[in-house]
C-alpha cells in the first residue's frame, strides 16, 4: 500500500516539476508573482483537508477491521497505512505553508510606496 501511495506522490511531484519549469519567474509581474504565492498558499490548505480526511478514512478502515473476520489484517493494514501517509503530508504541507506565508509577508512588508503631488516612489527594504 504504501508503495502505491508514494508511486502517487511521485506522479504528483512530477507533474509539479514539471508545470513549474514552464514558468519563468523573472517574467513574472509583481501582481503576478504574489497571484502565484497566494494560489500555492490555498493548495497547500485544501491538501492539508484532504490529509485530515486521508487520516480520518484510515481510523475508519482500522475501526471496521475489528467487526470483519475475513480481511481485518487487509482493513488494519490499509487504515494504518493511511494513517501514516495523511499525517506525513499534513505534516508536510503544513510546515511548507508556514515557511511560504512567512517568507510571503517578510517579501510584502519591505514594501513600501510613497506618492507626492509630482512624484510616485517605490521602494524595498530587504535585510540579508
């Protein structure tokens, strides 16, 4: 089972990559650039649901194993091995979206923008 979950896991990095290497970031606009930051943020978020619910189904597996003679080693063993992969990706994508909000607001927050009766300025403060 967890063979399967991972050959998933690939196909998904993959395609990933692969639709990242399309995008050259520094054609990005700055609207853009934050779109993009924004939009990872929210698929990180719903991939978290979804991980609560991978783990919620394998507590589910585990309980109907104990009613079921014939396949409750199946039932437990999947149960167990949704649980282990939901809670690795909750783990995962919660952290990630952590790291990326942070970085996201620490980028935002040394902007700043100045406009005067002839002038409009711009500016970013970044600290190394």
């Amino acid at each position: 089972m967890n063979v399967f979950w991972n050959a998933v896991n690939l196909g998904i990095a993959g395609l990933a990559i692969h639709n990242n290497m399309q995008i050259d970031p520094l054609t990005l606009a700055f609207e853009e650039a934050l779109a993009e930051a924004r939009n990872i943020e929210k698929i990180l978020l719903i991939n978290s649901g979804l991980d609560v619910g991978y783990i919620g189904v394998g507590f589910l597996l585990k309980h109907l194993a104990s009613g079921s003679d014939k396949r409750m080693n199946l039932m437990t063993g999947y149960g167990n091995s949704l649980i282990l992969q939901g809670s690795f990706l909750l783990v995962f994508d919660l952290i990630l979206y952590g790291v990326l909000h942070a970085q996201h607001m620490n980028f935002v927050e040394g902007i700043s923008l100045s406009m005067g009766d002839s002038y409009l300025g711009f500016g970013w403060n970044y600290r190394f």
